[in-house]
C-alpha cells in the first residue's frame, strides 16, 4: 500500500482542511492531496475531479495503490458541475489561477453554504479571487504561504457569511497575509509588490493614466506592511 507524501505547496493547502471534513479536490491531477487527506485521518471521505480523463485515471491509480477505493469518489467533471450539491464539506481548488477559480466557484452556487469551506491556492492573481470571495459574501479566514524553489505561494481559506466585508482595494492584494510574521509571507508580499511596482513604471512610461491610481494601491500597500511588521 502507497504512502502518501506531500510537497511543502499542497501540505500548505492541506493544512487548511477542517479534520472530518468530507472533501472535494477539484483539478486533482494525481490525486495525491485527497489520499494524503485520508491516509492521514483529516477527511473520512473524499472526492477527486478532474477536467481531462488522463489525470483523473492517474488519480485512479493512485487511489487503487493507496488502497482507498471504498473512500473516494472520481468524476470527470468541469469544475465543480458534475459533482453532486451538497457532496462536500470542503472544496479544495488548487493549481489554477485566481480567475478561474472564482469562475468555478459562480458556478456552483451550493458552495455559498455557511457549512462549506472554500481552500484555493490561486497560482495567478489571487487578487481577483479575494476580490470575487469577499463581494460575493465570503469571509477570507486564514492564508498561509509556502515555498517550492524559487516559487512561492499563497493558500486561502473562506467561508460564506451572506455579506459583503467593508475593506479597501489593498485588502484584495493582502488579504489576510499580515497576520503571518514568517520570512515566506514576507517574501510572497515583496514579490507582489514587485510585479505592481514593474506595471506602474510600464504605465507611466506609457502616459496611461491609470498609474495615478496604481501608485496610490502600491502605497497603501507599503504604508500597511510596514504598520504590520514595524518597520
């Protein structure tokens, strides 16, 4: 029987799995986050989708090898449209970018359920998917960033309260970042502001005037990182 190992970006999203959660990996490739769930005592069931039949047979495979055949479900599904309402306690949507998981998300309006837990690893403009989250009632609860070389990333959780947050637009770009005092975090928010910094200067050169307001968002930005870590 195959014991599952996680690397450091999906043992960051697992860590944000509620214990006793029934739950659902969408885009689950090899189906290593699922078993590693239930081999481990955090999920008693679980559901593996995948949009491409190739990865969800390897997520087969893998189940098989891992002996869990009776614990997880497979459904070839585009997001979460196939997956029956109400399967789950926790969504697991990681892998993708911010846009597409908040298209996901819209799509599958029995996910905005106060009992339903929401876990994205948005690998592109998280931004978007805070934004999506919190004007469509979600509350964001915890983040935790992770690295993989010279990669990092950033893990959310939500969960539906039915209204929308009062925050301004450099909640979106931070979330809730600033309750973690790590060196990872820190380097997740300098690299954010980085690529900010990169757009701002290609505006300016370019007479756009949108960079007024890009320059403006950069400085709440810093003005909060440094309030956050006393700098």
């Amino acid at each position: 029987m195959t014991k599952i190992k996680l690397d450091l970006r999906l043992s960051s999203v697992a860590s944000l799995v509620r214990n006793g959660s029934v739950v659902a990996d969408i885009g689950t490739d090899h189906g290593y986050l699922i078993c590693w769930l239930i081999q481990n005592g955090i999920s008693p069931h679980g559901i593996a989708a995948d949009l491409r039949k190739g990865p969800l047979e390897n997520a087969r495979n893998t189940v098989v090898e891992c002996g869990l055949d009776d614990k997880v479900e497979l459904y070839l599904s585009d997001g979460l449209k196939e997956l029956p309402e109400n399967g789950a306690d926790d969504i697991v949507i990681a892998g993708m970018g911010g846009i597409l998981i908040a298209e996901i998300l819209s799509q599958a309006k029995w996910v905005f359920d106060k009992n339903v837990r929401i876990v994205a690893q948005p690998m592109t403009h998280p931004e978007v998917l805070r934004e999506f989250l919190i004007k469509n009632g979600f509350k964001i609860i915890e983040e935790k960033t992770s690295t993989d070389g010279k990669h990092v990333y950033c893990a959310l959780s939500a969960e539906f309260c039915g209204s929308e947050s009062e925050c301004d637009e450099s909640y979106y770009y931070l979330g809730e970042l600033l309750k973690n005092d790590d060196d990872i975090t820190k380097k997740y928010i300098d690299k954010m502001l980085f690529t900010l910094e990169k757009k701002y200067i290609a505006l300016k050169k370019s007479d756009i005037d949108d960079y007024i307001g890009l320059e403006k968002l950069i400085n709440e930005i810093k003005l909060k990182v440094s309030e956050a870590y006393n700098d």
